[in-house]
C-alpha cells in the first residue's frame, strides 16, 4: 500500500509549481521588455494619435457613407500632405544653401580665420 500524502506535501508542490510558473512568466515579461522598449515611444505617440484623431475620423466616416476604410485613407494622405509641405520647403532651402555655398567657395570669397594663439 502506497502511503498518502500529506496536506503539508501537496501545499509546498502547489506552491513550487505556482512559484516556478511565476518566475518564468517574469523572465518572459523581460524579454518581451527587451525587445518592445526601443519602440516604446513611437507606440505611445501613436496611441495619442489614435485617440485624438478617433472623433475626426467617426465625423468623416459620417459623411462619407460609414465606410472606415475611405476615410482612414482620407485622414493619412491629409497627414502626408501636411508632412510634405514642410519636407519640401525644407529640402528646396538646403538645395539653395548648398548652391550658394559652393559658389562662395568657386569663387574664392571665402575667408576663414586662422584660429587663436
């Protein structure tokens, strides 16, 4: 006859398996860490965005018939035009200073100082 096990047995193998399944669910919390947090940033800034562009996008739903998709593309193409007007004047005032410059320098009418004793 196999002798039965007691409750204080059965509590502590309860309790090791509860323990052991805790710690390795906290070194997958770990990793997942590791591995989420250089894009930590970007996911909170698009949960802002998310959240606040939520009721423009409802609003425009509206009017466009409730299709979500028309007016999720809508809002994008207004944000990349939104971010390609600065890009561009960006881009165009480089290009211009990056010409002047080098007609400066084609010139010779550049004159640096020599630096200080």
């Amino acid at each position: 006859m196999l002798p039965t096990p007691t409750a204080e047995k059965l509590l502590s193998h309860g309790l090791l398996d509860v323990l052991i399944r805790a710690g390795l669910i906290a070194v997958l919390v770990m990793f997942c860490f590791q591995i989420f947090h250089p894009f930590l940033n970007l996911m909170v800034w698009s949960l802002i965005l998310a959240v606040t562009l939520y009721p423009l996008h409802l609003k425009i739903r509206g009017k466009l018939g409730n299709n979500e998709g028309r007016s999720a593309t809508l809002i994008a193409l207004i944000a990349i035009g939104v971010l390609m007007v600065p890009i561009y004047l960006l881009g165009t005032s480089l290009a211009e200073s990056v010409e002047n410059a080098l007609t400066m320098v084609r010139s010779g009418n550049v004159h640096i100082r020599p630096p200080a004793e």
